[in-house]
C-alpha cells in the first residue's frame, strides 16, 4: 500500500512523504559485504520527540556512529533489529535477503507502526501497512537516518565478535567489504564459515579453512 500524501512532520522540506500516527522508519547495513550478515533495523519515535541530527551512517565516524545509537534508542518509542546470516544470503540473494530482515524488524514493534518509509527502491512485501520507499532516504529522512545507524551499529558489533573468532581476515577493520587486504586474506586462507559463498570471492578461495 502507498502512503497518502502526508507531509513529513519531521522537516523534511517535502522531499519524505510520512503517514500520520506512528510512521517507523527502516534501513539496513550489510548488502556489499563479502562476510556476515545483513542487518535492518526499523525505529518509531514518539509523537513530536525530536531526533537527533541523524543521515546516512556513512557520513559519521564509528565513534560518532556510537554515540548517536544510544541517544537515539534512548528517544525510541520502539526499536528493532533483524540478522539474516550469510547461508540464508546464499540461498535468497542479497535483495531478497535485505527485504526479510526489513520485514522481521518491522514485526519487531511494538506498538506496530502505522506507516513505513523505507530507504532504497523497493518496498517490503507481505506487510500490509502503508509504506514508502525513498531512494538515498537516509541522507535527508531524520526516521530512516535513525534506522540508519542502529543497523550499522549493530552490524559492526556482529562483525568485531568475527573478528575475534577468525582474527586473519581482519573484520574488525573492514566489517567483510571488499577491501584489498580483505582480499588478500582471503587469497591467503579461502573463505570462513561467514563468507558469503554467492558472492564472488577469489577463484583461488574455494575451501572452507579458517
């Protein structure tokens, strides 16, 4: 279902369109990774609660990232976080994988949200609640900003316990993306458990070691 035309309460100039009542905003992190999960999170402030200044989660250092989670759940109304692992990416694609977790967030809720707005292109199927998707959402909806960050948060979490379990590849430097020293490991060891075996890895990384 498509969000009526509402103006967005929390400033944004015309350019989000939120439903009226409890409007969850919902993001994710994870979907270029080589490694671990992905992560959506969805997110409702109360009613006139003012949110941080909040964008994409990029725009932030991870200790700025930090911060800005705790004030942010600490405003929440309602919060919540969904994983798919990377066996489950394998078996769906990365989309669809996306898609789920968002789903599961938005289950997560309680009190359920009366609208959605969503960043990227697509909206979350089997859901029937008004929804709209915002491309680039993050960078200029403060709610999707919000879910922004709590995902990336939680995913950098996930992947410094990795870290700890399979400390040669290096995830608590470059939570799984595709960086030249994330490749080189991977030449050096092949893929780990929480490689994502759909993506394309080295072709000399087709063992399961480490």
């Amino acid at each position: 279902m498509a969000l009526p035309s509402w103006q967005c309460p929390w400033g944004c100039e015309g350019r989000a369109l939120c439903g009226q009542g409890l409007t969850a905003g919902v993001d994710e992190a994870g979907r270029g990774p080589l490694a671990g999960p992905v992560v959506a999170a969805a997110i409702i402030f109360p009613p006139g609660e003012e949110i941080p200044e909040v964008g994409d989660s990029k725009r932030f250092s991870p200790r700025r990232r930090e911060e800005l989670y705790e004030i942010i759940l600490s405003r929440a109304l309602s919060w919540s976080v969904a994983v798919v692992g990377p066996r489950e990416i394998d078996e769906l694609n990365i989309l669809r994988a996306s898609l789920r977790a968002m789903a599961e967030a938005v289950r997560g809720l309680d009190p359920p949200p009366s609208a959605l707005v969503i960043d990227g292109p697509h909206t979350v199927e089997g859901l029937e609640i008004p929804q709209r998707a915002l491309v680039k959402g993050d960078g200029f909806c403060p709610l999707i900003g919000a879910a922004s960050i709590v995902a990336k948060v939680t995913r950098d979490r996930i992947m410094s316990h990795y870290h700890r379990l399979y400390p040669q590849y290096g995830f608590a430097q470059h939570k799984g993306y595709p960086t030249q020293s994330h490749r080189e490991a991977l030449k050096k060891y092949g893929p780990s458990p929480i490689h994502r075996r759909s993506f394309r890895l080295l072709p000399e990384a087709d063992g399961e070691r480490g």
